[in-house]
C-alpha cells in the first residue's frame, strides 16, 4: 500500500467522524504512525459480520470478502453478490430483498458502520454499475494509490437463465476517492477476456504484482501475474511469460493451476504465500496454500491449510475463493477467509447467515510434525474396469489414508488431496476424463501426522475397444442369440436393436448387458426381420458401435385348437374351443355358406383367449368357422370346421292386451307395442260356440290396435295377438275374454 502522497500535506487535522488523525505538527516534525485497523481473531471477525448482517438493514450477506486497509485506519471490505435490507428474527431473509452485484462494506474500528451502494434510496443498485443491460461487475482485490482506493472488477455477461450461465468479458480498475470513497473513474484494462485480473494484489519490492486467474475447457483455473510500478496501476503492465516479463498480454504463462477466481499472495519472511480453496478437484472445499521464493513462482504444495465444515457432504453447500488479510492478521497467523453458498437458491431466504463470510486462522509457518507415517506401498490404478478403483498395501497402526491425483492432460501443475479420507485400502478411482492421464499417490495418517506420499502411479483413461464378430442366431422359441468377442475385461454393453420389417429406428435397450459374450433376445415378432449391433461401456464412456449383423425371427407353429363350438346368435356366432398350449393368440375364420362363398374370410384381430365371436353375420345364411392358434405372429394349423345358421331371436309375448267392442261383431285390440319391425297376429276362438283351438286372422298387423270383425253378436270370444319377424313367430299375449254385444 502506498501512502506517501496520503501523508504528504500542510500540517493540520483530518478529521474523519469521531477520528481525528495528526499528519504533520506545526513545527514541521516528524508524522506518527499512521492509525492501522485491529488486529481482530478469526472468530471475532465471523461474528463481527454475523452481527452486521442482522442489525444494519443494510448489508445481509456477500461473498468474494477481500479486505483493504484504508490509511486512516478503516478497512474497505470488497463484496461481490449481496443481499441488502433487513433479516427477520428467525435468521430467514424476505423474499423482496435487494440483491446487487456489487458493494463496499466500510469498517472503523472493530465494527462495520456502512455500507456503499449504487441507486436511489428506495431502489438499491451495483456500486459500481454495468455498462449494458445483461452484464455486471464482480468484485476483485484491490489497494491504496495515494489518495485513491484502486478496486479491480471483473465484468460478466449473462448468456442463460442457469445458475453457471455466464462468460468473462473483460476486467476494469475503479478508482474511489479518499476519505470520501466517491466513485471517481471505471477504467477498461485492455487485457481481453483469457484471465480475470485483480484476483490478489501484492505490494513488494517497489512493485504492484496483480494476480488473475485464466479458466478452462477442463473446469480449471490458472494463476497468471502482472507487474507495474508502485502506485502506478493506471501505468503500462508486464507480464510474467516463465521466464521474463513481457508488455504483451498474449505472452503471459500459467504459474499454478487449481486457484479459485479469488485467491491471495502474502510476503512472509523470504517466502512468498499464495492461499486458495482447492481448485483442482470440482467442489473441493479444501484450503491450501503454496510458497515460493518470488512472486512469480517456481510454486510448491500444496500444504492443507484448513476444511471449511459448512462444505458437508450431502448437502448443497459449498465454500469457496478463499483469502488472506496480511494487514488484519496477529503476528505469527495466516488470517483466511472464505465464503459460503448454497447450490439451493432457496437457502439464501430461509437461513440469511449462510451467505456470509467466515474467518480462521492457521498458525505460520506451519509446525513440523515430530512424527510421520509411514508412506503405503504397492499403489494401483485400474481406472478401465467397470467399477475403476484404486488399491494399496495396508500401512501397520494407519487410521485412514488420503488420495491424491492430478490430471495430467489437463494440466494440473500439482496434485490435489480429496477431501475425504479413506479407512480401508480400496477406493474408486473418481470422476475422470475419456482419454486423460492421471497420476495418483496415497498417504496413510493417524495416530502419527501424515505420511510422505506413495510412489505415484500413472494411468490413462481410454474409451472400450469396439466389440467384433457380432453375430445373431434366430432359435425355435423367436428368440435371437447374440455373440461377440470380448474386447476387454470387466465391460459392460449396450444394446442397440431395430426392428427393420416394421421401419423401425434404432433403439438403445433400458439396461446394459453385463454378460461378457453373448445375450439373447426376448421372443420377437416371428417373419421380422432385425438388425443389432452393440457398444462397450467402461468407466471412460462408451465405445464406438459395432458392425451391424441381422437375423429373422422364427417360432415353431403351435398345434390346431380342438373341440370348437359355434352358438348361433343375432348376425353373430360365438366360438369357443380348446387351446393347445398357453400364452397363444388365435385368428377366426369364417366363410358364408349360403352365398357359395369359397374362401374363408380371416378376423382383423387376434383373440387372447378360447373364445372369440365373429359378427357382421347375415341372418338366416349358413356359414362354416375354423380356429387356428398364434405365437408371436406364427400361426399353426386350422381346427376342424363347425356350422352355424344366425337368426334373430324370436319376438316376446306383446303386453296390457286389451279388448274393446267398437261396432256390432268387431272388436277392436290394442297392446304395448314391442321393438320396431315387428308385425302382429290376432288369434281368437268361440267359447260360446265351445271351439277348442283359436283361429289366426287371415292378415297381420303392422302395430296395435287391431279390429277382428265377422264375430256373432252375442258370443263370448277368447282374444289373444302374437309378435313375430323374419325368424318367426313369437309366444302369444295373454288371453282375454269378451262378450260381443250387437
């Protein structure tokens, strides 16, 4: 931090609030020492934002938490995403909070009295304000160049709706007036969109070091660094190649891989400390640091700093872009933040305090310890198998034992320890990359501190060979059987199957095939023509496809039904016979006698059980069925024939007959009519004249009521009527008794 032109002045009092600063006496004599801000303990710094972020209805969470120390003894803490407003008194957040891109949270003394916003009163925005709609700023590190705090911004432009959907479009520097903080300036560097810059500042040896961080197809980050002279960050900029410095971006090298977008470098003694959360493991919360006797490296570690406990497996949340605070520290500690979220939008609202920085502190430099296990043996890697897994030779009185890889291809300058350690000696190899080479070691740990590293062992993920010889034989139950050579131990298959009689696409089966030669089919559809092939699938992914082989499916035909029956119904006969086997379909057939009708006449549809009805009949013709049993689409031999003649039943009994005398010798007939189509019979008899059987009227009749005339005045008859149609003739009503009058 510069703070020469800060001092630099006529004599007299700045007065900042209640802080009343002396720069120079009147005498001209020599400045005290300018106010420095406390030296707080982690846990005090923790609870000092816990506080700030439930009492300030202001600020009520943020993540990035880079600190810079104001000359006048405040401290400028430099937030990214924050949450603005109130919290309830149940720690939830409301729904309507402000949340903003952008903030500077000002402390004096030991406690945090403001916090620095962009927009109205009443409508809270970024501090430092996008250029266009769609993009934003994200707080970096940043210092004091005389009278000016300098902040690096990293800018981003949203490309989604999704929570990793956006894209680093360049890095700017703001510069803030002292003491007021007014935005003074935004100013773009002129570096591209490769490395996020501004990630750590460094001060050391009359130069500004500015560290960035380069992102990668692989889910790494790279630490690059640049250099300006003291105070002059708005100067040109070198930057480090590997070997020298160079005013041209394009030349700047990667030093280490696996740093956050945040990170920091401290000069501790000779050495110089770079802190940041394990980056080369994807949500590792770990904290590690490297050192290095410049700042431009060669760098070593990494060294486990500290695990972030709020990170618990299981859940989803995650620490991360760990930082060190030199100038908050006490003596003989690395002072560290992180930040804390969850991958669970909703958490923010329903607990405010997880969003909110945490503070701990590592003793430095770290102690040795006075006893080491001892390093495992006998370390393998068989990353091809189906379940890949890492295997070792146990370690005598070892309580766990940690792994540690680094992904070669990527590359990943170092390794990086898991964050889990392992009790026995077998774990999974892990999440790797189709065609990547890996190194592993393994150290034990416990009761002793942890062992040196074992002997590494390089493996390289490769895709499964393509299976060949694939061939398809049908078998007599409409199955097909599939062989292939086996390209590789312990792989799996998959299937892929088409149907080609149908036009089928291919289909990939629901589950893979574990048997290492062979695999047969379902039963298919017999006469169906198919085409197969397959693939190989490893931990690394799936093999490219097999050649295509084809085969026909075939069933031997089941025997002919026995014992068919045929009732005769209205235009319809239903058929019922024995089934030779279970598990068939049957086809009717069936043919129109009465027309001469040769061929039989197949039924559209297949019958699942011994029973089927043909309709669509004529009544009245006779007609002749056979059966014949299906197995998947092979049908046997016809069933003998059977014959049967459809008619309409014959009409019910017509009811309420009544009789009435309407003229001399007639009577007149009325009933409830049945169904449409029917036509009517009268029948009477004599009883006075003693005549046993009724007489049928000479003429039918269409529908009730009927007249019967040519009776004998006088005589006491016996009516009746009877329904009848193209069947027949139906049971009569009945009988009623009349007296004719003349």
């Amino acid at each position: 931090m510069n703070t020469g032109r800060w001092l630099a002045g006529a004599a007299g009092l700045l007065v900042l609030g209640a802080l009343a600063i002396v720069l120079l006496d009147h005498d001209g004599g020599a400045a005290p020492e300018p106010p420095k801000p406390p030296r707080l303990a982690a846990t005090d710094l923790t609870g000092m934002f816990s506080r700030y972020g439930d009492t300030s209805g202001q600020w009520t969470g943020g993540d990035n938490t880079a600190s810079v120390p104001l000359p006048d003894g405040r401290v400028a803490w430099l937030f990214s995403d924050t949450f603005l407003g109130k919290v309830n008194a149940d720690h939830t957040r409301p729904r309507d909070s402000a949340f903003i891109n952008n903030t500077i949270v000002v402390q004096e003394g030991a406690q945090p009295v403001l916090t620095l916003r962009g927009g109205a009163p009443d409508k809270p925005a970024a501090l430092v304000a996008p250029p266009a709609t769609g993009q934003y700023y994200w707080a970096q590190d940043g210092t004091v160049e005389g009278d000016h705090l300098q902040v690096f911004y990293n800018r981003y432009r949203r490309t989604g709706s999704g929570l990793w959907d956006f894209t680093l479009t360049g890095s700017v520097l703001a510069t803030f007036d002292l003491p007021g903080l007014a935005s003074k300036q935004v100013t773009d560097l002129p570096f591209g969109d490769r490395i996020a810059w501004g990630s750590a500042v460094l001060e050391d040896g009359g130069h500004t070091y500015v560290y960035g961080a380069e992102r990668t197809n692989d889910a790494l980050r790279f630490a690059h660094v640049a250099r300006v002279p003291a105070g002059q960050l708005g100067g040109a900029w070198e930057f480090w190649t590997g070997s020298g410095w160079s005013t041209a971006v394009e030349r700047s090298a990667r030093l280490l891989s696996g740093v956050g977008t945040g990170y920091s470098v401290q000069r501790v003694a000779d050495r110089y400390v770079m802190v940041t959360t394990e980056g080369n493991l994807l949500f590792n919360p770990a904290i590690v640091a490297y050192t290095a006797p410049a700042p431009t490296g060669p760098w070593e570690g990494p060294l486990q700093l500290h695990t972030p406990a709020e990170a618990t497996p299981g859940t989803s949340r995650v620490s991360y872009d760990a930082r060190l605070h030199p100038e908050l520290a006490r003596p003989g500690k690395l002072l560290v933040s992180y930040n804390v979220n969850s991958l669970d939008a909703d958490t923010s609202y329903a607990d405010a305090r997880v969003y909110r920085p945490r503070f701990v502190e590592v003793d430095w430099p770290l102690a040795e310890p006075a006893a080491r296990a001892q390093a495992p043996t006998g370390l393998s890697a068989a990353v091809n198998d189906v379940h890949p897994a890492l295997r070792w030779s146990a370690v005598p009185g070892a309580e766990r034992y940690w792994v540690y890889e680094r992904d070669v291809t990527a590359g990943q300058t170092h390794p990086a320890r898991r964050p889990h350690p392992v009790t026995g000696t077998a774990t999974d190899a892990g999440l790797l990359r189709d065609g990547h080479e890996y190194e592993f070691w393994v150290s034990a740990d416990g009761p002793a501190a942890e062992s040196p590293p074992s002997a590494a062992v390089t493996a390289v993920r490769t895709r499964p060979t393509v299976p060949e010889g694939l061939t398809a034989k049908p078998l007599p139950d409409g199955r097909i059987a599939l062989t292939w050579t086996n390209p590789g131990a312990n792989l799996w298959y998959w299937l892929y199957q088409r149907d080609t009689t149908k036009g089928e696409q291919w289909r990939r089966h629901d589950f893979p095939i574990d048997q290492a030669r062979g695999f047969t089919t379902v039963p298919l559809m017999h006469g169906h023509a198919y085409e197969f092939r397959i693939a190989a699938i490893g931990p690394s992914g799936e093999s490219a496809p097999s050649a295509v082989t084809r085969a026909t499916a075939r069933y031997a035909p089941p025997p002919a039904p026995t014992g068919l029956r045929a009732a005769p119904g209205d235009s319809r006969a239903t058929l019922t016979w024995n089934a030779p086997s279970a598990g068939l379909t049957y086809r009717l057939y069936y043919r129109d006698l009465t027309t001469g009708q040769r061929a039989f006449t197949r039924s559209l549809f297949h019958v699942d059980e011994p029973t089927g009805i043909v309709g669509g009949l004529v009544n009245g013709h006779e007609y002749e069925f056979r059966v014949a049993a299906v197995r998947h689409g092979a049908e046997g031999p016809p069933s003998q024939t059977v014959r049967a003649t459809p008619m309409l039943p014959l009409p019910t009994a017509p009811t309420d007959l009544k009789a009435t005398v309407t003229a001399p010798g007639t009577l007149t007939l009325t009933w409830k009519p049945l169904a449409p189509g029917i036509h009517y019979w009268v029948h009477y008899r004599d009883l006075t004249a003693k005549q046993e059987e009724f007489v049928k009227a000479e003429f039918p009749t269409a529908n009730p009521p009927a007249l019967q005339p040519g009776l004998l005045p006088g005589h006491e008859y016996e009516v009746t009527v009877s329904a009848a149609n193209h069947t027949g003739e139906g049971p009569p009503a009945t009988p009623v008794k009349i007296v004719v009058t003349s």
